[in-house]
C-alpha cells in the first residue's frame, strides 16, 4: 500500500556486515539514502484555537521547498472544526502568469516529506506546465506539519543515529505516546483528506479546474480525497498506484521477488548480460547467497542473508539497476581484481548516496510511517511474526519491512479504521492512473486492479513499460529534449481531463539498459570495464 523502503533492516544489516568496514559503510549508505527515517526533534503537540477561515498568509519558503509558502491552522478533529488545530504546512509555485488550472502534488510514505519532489516540481512539472499553479501539501505529522518522531531515538547518539532500530521503537512508541495520547488517532490518511479539501476549496479561483496527483501513498491520499469529496476536483492521477485492501505492508517482503525474476530475464536477452551470467541469470543470483554462506569470497566478510537484504536496493533503483549483474558476476568469480572492483564501487558510492537526502532527514517521519501503514495497510487478522519471517526467508529478494515492524505491531497506538480503509471511491471525477511495469514498491499487477474498480467515463490506467516506482518522472524516452512519458500523459490530463490520452511516447521509451558507459563504469568500478 505505500511507498516503504528497505530501512528498517539496515541495523541488523550492518552488524551482520562487521568486517570488513568498507561493506559496512555501503549498506548503510544505499539505505539510509532512500529511507524515511529521519533526526530531528518533534513538534509541540496542538496547539488551542485559530481561524481556519481566515486568508492564508503566503512568505517565504525554507529551503527545500518552493516558492511561496504558508502555515496554516487546521482542526485536529475535522468533526470539530472550531475546536483544537494543528499547524498543517504548505507551499506553492505560481504560474508565470494567468494560472489556467491547479495541481496539488501529494507525496507517499507514508512519512515522506514534500521537499523530496521540490527537484521534480521545479525542474520538471512546472517547466512543462508553466500556466499552472502547483501546489503541495506537507501530510500532517511530517516536516513541518506537527512532525512526528521521536528524538531521543532519532538523535546521533542513539544507537543507529536517524534510524530507530528495533530495541528502540518500545522506548519511542512510550515517547509519543506520553507526548500525543488520544491526539494520534488524529494523524490518519482521513484527516489528511480533509486538510487538503479545506485547502483546495480556500485557493481555488472561480472557473478555475483544479487536478490531484498522488504518488505511491499519495494516491491513497488522492483515492481517500475522492471517497470523502468525490465532486470536489476536475481531476485526479494516480502514479504507483497504492491499491486499496490489495497493497499491504503485512505483505511488502513478497514484492520484490517478482520483479527481480523480471530483470533476469530481460539480463538473459542482453547478449553482454547472458555472455557474462548465462542462460538463467536468477539461478545465478539466488544462488549466490548459498555459496556466500557456504564460505565464497571470505575476504569480502559477507554471508548469504546480508547478500539478499541487500538485493532489493538494486531492483528498486533505475539508476542503481544496471550495475547488480557486474556485480554479482563479480562476487560469484570473486578474484582479486574482482574484491578490489568491489571495494572502489562501495567507496565510491557511498558518499554519493550518504548525502542524498540528507537535507531533508529531519522532516521525515519514520513514526507517521508506522502509524499509517500499522493502522491502515496491514492484514487482518494479523499474521504472527513467525509467519511473516517465513514469507521472508521464502524470498531471494527481502527488504524486511513487514518482519521488521511485527516485532512492536502489538504495542503500537493503532487507530481505528473508519468506513473508507481500504476500499475503493465511487467517483465519476475523471483519473489518469500509471503504474510501470518493473516496479516492486507497487507491483503492476496489483495496479491493474484500478482499471476493474474505477470504470466511469474518463477514468484510464497505463501500464508504462519498464518504469519502476514514479512513472511520471521515471519514463525516459529516447527523443532527446522530450519529457519522460509519464510526464507527458500527465501534462495532457491537465489540459484535457475528457480527452483520451495520447498514449505514443510508450513507444519511444527508453528500455532496460545493461550496458555501463565507460566512464561510469571507471568512476564506480575502478575500470572502463564493469564486468572485468
């Protein structure tokens, strides 16, 4: 159901890891540079009283955001509009003139902050649709919009730093607790439907169309917008598409398999990939982790369980993708230039990915994450610890999301799911929803479940050929200058949500590449030649 990523198992990752310290420094670099985890301290919890009707105040942004932004009072409680508020933030880039239209860009997570897409807004959205104004809302409980955490637990003397590790989370879970109470059952994907509702109806201009595009989580955010306001929006799209009562975190270990298998057998028809891994690449793959146990390649320090945590960091990332199968040919030969090709990739990558992100750790919430994904996005009855330790040890691929979080499910403030969880909207409002079909966070066949539940006029799913998760930003094409694809069918929904989409740039996608450029392949293997 959301976008998880494969941090909560970096603690234990990095133990396993110890020797040698080179290993040790990548993994908690790959990881920590696509997590949410943050650092940082907690907001004060609601503050009494506060207009919600009044104008917004627009100022100035802090960095990571666009241009104009805004603090705004809205209920803790929507059933008590004139009662305690929370500080909900937002910000805003402007059309360069005249707005024809609005967008509200809503990110995922859950617990991912806004500021993550200021780099796609600013550099590709707006760009294409300079007549629009594209607004963002910061999901209550992340950033600065009464932020969630726990400090002492996220602070760098704990014991992973940002990352809460498993023995802390009783001691957060206490934190919060104590710090919010009954306030928790507040910080739901409901509330935030109707923070975003208050805010559309408050900036829209008479006449003027206003559009939804929810990534990954956020389209459980845009579909719970169009249960508790079906007419409220001219538009609504949905990208990697978090399908409800079918997308569960109980069941995230299981996803990355599937899509693994799907890049072997792409690897097996790259006539460089097949030459250097054979005929079934996965059998390569999967068995490597055995001989890793067994005692192969001792002088790197790694085992086979360390292997396969690992693993999921390359399926989900496009850019990361291309360089699993060198490396695993070289793990598998493991000769001296190999374990020295090894040692330059992980030196190389790691401050690279240590920075990624970094700005914008505080504003993350790890604790939002579990409480929406515990509460929402988990199967019922709930499966045991033992059960879902077993579903991960079945898989070759296993970020450990789900084992992670069984250990303090039981002891989390879960709150109690309202008539809209995990079902589907009843809305004519027209959709665009992609979803790529290489994408293991929101796996396509899980997707293909929106064409079969919103079915009225208007309302379309693509499948975008070899995209992993976010499709409008992750669809290149081969045609120089032109936005990647995704992009293109969400420029032409805004300015025509009626009409059927021009659906062409799919054949100019750029495919799976297997093929390291040699300069690429220098900076991060030591050598113009990645595999030798």
């Amino acid at each position: 159901m959301f976008t998880l990523h494969a941090t909560p198992f970096l603690g234990a990752a990095k133990r396993a890891m110890r020797p040698p310290r080179t290993y040790l420094s990548a993994a908690a670099a790959v990881l920590m540079a696509s997590s949410l985890w943050t650092a940082g301290c907690a907001d004060d919890p609601a503050d009494d009283g506060g207009d919600i009707g009044e104008a917004i105040q627009w100022g100035a942004c802090p960095d990571g955001f666009m241009s104009e932004c805004a603090t705004v009072p809205l209920p803790l409680d929507h059933a008590r509009p004139a009662g305690e508020t929370l500080p909900i933030f937002v910000s805003r880039h402007r059309a360069a003139g005249t707005a024809r239209a609005q967008l509200w860009v809503l990110q995922g997570g859950p617990g991912a902050t806004a500021a993550s897409l200021e780099e796609v807004i600013e550099g590709l959205f707006a760009p294409l649709m300079p007549d629009v104004d594209i607004y963002v809302l910061e999901h209550r409980g992340v950033g600065l919009s009464s932020r969630l955490g726990c400090p002492v637990e996220e602070g760098p003397d704990s014991e992973e730093g940002a990352l809460i590790t498993d023995n802390e989370w009783p001691a957060c879970i206490q934190a919060l607790t104590s710090q919010w109470g009954d306030k928790l059952e507040h910080f739901t994907t409901t509330a935030d439907s109707h923070d975003l509702a208050n805010l559309i109806e408050r900036t829209r201009q008479p006449g003027q169309p206003v559009f939804v595009y929810g990534y990954s989580y956020g389209t459980s955010r845009a579909l719970r917008l169009m249960q508790t306001h079906p007419d409220l929006v001219d538009g609504v799209i949905l990208d990697s598409i978090a399908s409800p009562g079918i997308e569960l975190v109980s069941r995230y270990d299981l996803q990355f398999d599937p899509v693994a298998k799907e890049l072997a057998a792409l690897c097996a028809s790259d006539a460089t990939c097949r030459a250097k891994l054979g005929a079934d690449p996965w059998a390569r793959i999967a068995g490597l982790a055995a001989r890793l146990d067994a005692g192969h390649c001792a002088a790197l320090g790694v085992d086979g369980s360390t292997l396969r945590q690992l693993y999921p960091v390359f399926v989900r990332d496009r850019a990361l993708r291309a360089h699993l199968y060198p490396l695993v040919y070289r793990l598998d030969r493991c000769a001296d230039r190999d374990v020295e090709a090894l040692q330059h990739y992980l030196g190389v990558l790691v401050p690279l990915l240590q920075g990624a992100g970094a700005e914008q750790a505080h504003l993350d919430s790890a604790v939002l994450q579990y409480h929406v994904a515990l509460s929402e996005g988990w199967e019922e009855p709930a499966p045991s610890a033992d059960e879902l330790r077993q579903r991960c040890d079945s898989q070759t691929f296993c970020p450990g999301v789900a084992v992670s979080a069984a250990s303090f499910f039981d002891r989390w403030p879960r709150y109690a799911r309202d008539e809209y969880v995990q079902q589907w909207p009843s809305s004519t409002v027209p959709v665009l929803a992609m979803n790529g079909t290489l994408d293991p966070q929101t796996p396509i066949a899980q997707a293909r479940v929106v064409a079969d539940r919103l079915t009225a006029p208007h309302q379309t799913f693509i499948e975008v050929p070899f995209s992993p998760h976010g499709a409008a930003f992750e669809s290149p094409v081969k045609t120089a200058g032109q936005a990647p694809c995704g992009a293109q069918l969400l420029k032409g929904f805004v300015a025509d949500p009626t009409a059927a989409p021009d659906t062409s740039c799919l054949r100019d996608l750029v495919p799976m590449q297997f093929s390291i450029e040699p300069a690429e392949a220098q900076q991060f293997f030591g050598t113009t030649d990645a595999w030798e």
